[in-house]
C-alpha cells in the first residue's frame, strides 16, 4: 500500500476515512466501536506484514529468488511455471499487497535478464496475487474482517479453502500462460543483472528470512496474529534502524499511512451501517453461493474490497467462504477492486514497465469469472459455505 501513500488522493481518503468515522461514531456509538473492534486486526496484520516485505527485500530475499528463477531455464513455460509459484507463495504468506509492492520490479527484473517479453509475469504478478490471496487469513484484509465471526485458527482456515485456493491459482496463471503462449514460446536471449543482483546485505537477509518464517509460523498457529505480526515488523525494521540501514522516509512510504487511515475510517462507516441496516445480510441471505460470490465482485469493484467486505460481513455473513471467493477473486476485474492493482502500477512503472489498465482488465474479465467458478465448484462439492 505504501507506495501510493503520499498523494493527494491518499490524504484526500485519509480525510474521507476520518469524516465516515465521526460520522459513524455520532449516528451509533455502540455499532461504530463494534466495525471497529472487526475492522482494525486487518489493518495491523497488513502493517507488519508490509515491515517484514521491506525488510525481505532490503537484504535482496525477493531479487534473489528473481534471479534464480531467471537461471532455472530459459524456457519461458518454465521461468512463468517459477513465478507462479513465487507469486502464489508470497501473497498467502506475506499479504498480496506486499507481493504486487516488491515482487512486480523482481518478476519485470527477471523476464529481461531472461531476454523474453515481460507481460507474463508483469500482469501474471497482479491477477495471480488477488487470486492467490484466498489461502491465509492475512494473505487479504477482507479475510480477516470476514473471518471475525468465524473464529477460525489459520490453520483451520487453511484446511477449508486450500483446494478452492490451489483451482483458483491454477486457472488464472492458466489463462494468462493461454493468452501469452507466444510470448512464453518466443526464444530467450538472456541478459546480465537488469537488475536482479542482491540489492542487500547478511544482516538484513538473515533478519528478513527470520521474519518471514515467524510470521508464518504466527499466522498459521494464532487465532489472533495482528499483533504478534505487527510486533515481528516492528522488531526487524528496529533491527535495521539500529544497523543505520532503515530510512523512516521509505518506512512510511511502504506504509501509506493516509491509505490504511483512509480505508479504515470507510470500512468503520460502511461496517456501522451495516449493523444498523439489514438490508445486506437479508439480501445475501437469498442468494445461494454463486450469487453471494457474485455480489461481492461487484460491490468490490465499485466500493473497493475492504469496505465492501466490511459492509456485507456486518453480520454474520450466511455464506462466509462464498463470500470471500468473490471478495479476493472478484478484484481481478478492474482496477477498483483492490489497491493492490494501484500499487502494482506505481511499481512496474518504476521498474520502467509500461504496465496497461485496458490488457490487465481484459485478462481480468476472462480469468476471474473463471477462477471464481472452479474455486466456488470446489467449495461447493465440499460442503464449505
């Protein structure tokens, strides 16, 4: 999130966020503190998780992985086969928003050092991490403020989706790798660093593998990770500060304050209003689990996903995972759904990609209803709602 933190728009939200929340607090105490009790757990968890992101990639854990992926083969197929994983691996543990904010310049980085077209991986890194961010509670913020009525430990959470999860990676990168099989068959002619080399040093990489493997280990293992994540964050980036290593600009920056004040604030006023109202949960409670799923892709794409999550798990949502199919998933389909799509546009443009909002929606409109139906045939064949 950080990246798009410092622009008019964000304090322009920070404002919006903070007038919703007076607002909420004024029209019910009692229900504003009960959105806010939901909605805050999220907002932490992203925050640490958005630490240890910056402190991984200081000791240059991300470029590395790039670069090794770049050496495996020089097969596209292949090189892509690699970034799915990675991708995939990164956004259920360390949250998409720190996937599409470090990983979409390392993926850029890596299709050059290749010498192959980038649009692969560049727009595989956006669609493969809204759709990949289903298997963990902190792998997206809306599972988190959905999964507060649940009560699920990470690794029960884990258990349900997992196979919906596993159909829903699948078939987005199936449909990109689909739609850019010239482009993954064109011949390589591989290039030297572009970027890729270890941008860091011992310590911070040392520092960020630890982070990252106490973040999941707190993830999978506590029913309320928030803290301890955000706590995990907290120590590495103080480790770094103490080496002279951490700048405070770059820790705000990453951190987008004015954003996750912003949407907070919204997601207390949409969350009070849906505890005043009943008309979201009376309305999905007569649709089945594809029409709940449809639902949430829409109201993500014209309310965002974090206060549409908020509104419609107001209350104890009838079909919770349905509903989380189309919160995470339903983004893909344009760049409102998830500011994980703007953040994904400042990075590769800073890597000097020329990333388009018009290709990325057309993959969009093709993999996510796809994606969406196999995971929801999965759910459904299960017995999970």
């Amino acid at each position: 999130m950080g990246l798009v933190g410092g622009g008019r728009w964000a304090w322009a939200l920070a404002a919006a966020g903070a007038l919703g929340a007076v607002l909420a607090i004024a029209f019910d105490r009692s229900d504003a503190g009960s959105a806010a009790n939901q909605d805050w757990p999220p907002f932490v968890l992203v925050s640490g998780l958005l630490l240890v992101g910056l402190v991984a990639d200081d000791g240059g854990l991300f470029a590395t992985a790039g670069r090794a992926l770049a050496r495996v083969s020089t097969r596209g197929p292949v090189l892509f086969a690699g970034s799915v994983v990675l991708v995939a691996s990164v956004t259920s543990i360390l949250n998409l928003d720190t996937s599409v904010a470090f990983l979409t310049p390392i993926l850029v980085y890596t299709a050059r050092y290749r010498g192959g077209g980038e649009a692969p991986l560049l727009y595989g890194c956006l669609l493969l991490s809204n759709a990949a961010s289903l298997l963990l509670p902190g792998s997206n913020l809306t599972n988190l403020i959905v999964l507060g009525h649940l009560h699920l430990s990470g690794g029960r959470f884990l258990g349900q989706v997992a196979p919906a999860w596993l159909v829903s990676v699948l078939v987005t990168a199936g449909v990109i790798a689909f739609v850019e099989r010239r482009s993954l068959r064109a011949a390589a002619t591989p290039g030297t660093g572009d970027g890729t080399e270890a941008h860091g040093d011992h310590l911070a990489l040392g520092i960020g593998v630890a982070s990252v493997l106490a973040v999941t280990v707190l993830v999978l293992s506590v029913r309320s990770p928030a803290l301890p994540v955000a706590a995990v964050g907290v120590v590495a980036i103080g480790a770094r500060a103490v080496s002279g290593r951490a700048s405070l600009t770059k820790v705000l920056d990453i951190l987008g304050l004015p954003v996750l004040v912003g949407l907070f604030g919204v997601a207390v006023a949409l969350g009070t209003l849906g505890r005043s109202w009943s008309g979201p949960t009376t309305a999905l409670s007569h649709l089945d689990a594809w029409g709940t799923a449809g639902v949430a892709a829409v109201a993500s794409v014209l309310l965002n996903n974090l206060p549409a999550a908020s509104l419609l798990a107001a209350r104890v949502p009838p079909r919770p995972f349905a509903l989380l199919v189309g919160l995470d998933i339903g983004p893909n389909l344009f760049v409102t759904g998830s500011l994980a799509w703007i953040l994904w546009l400042r990075a590769a443009t800073t890597a000097g990609a020329a990333p388009s909002i018009a290709k990325a929606t057309r993959l969009g409109l093709v993999a996510a209803p796809l994606a969406m139906g196999g995971a929801l045939g999965v759910l459904v064949l299960a017995g999970t709602r």
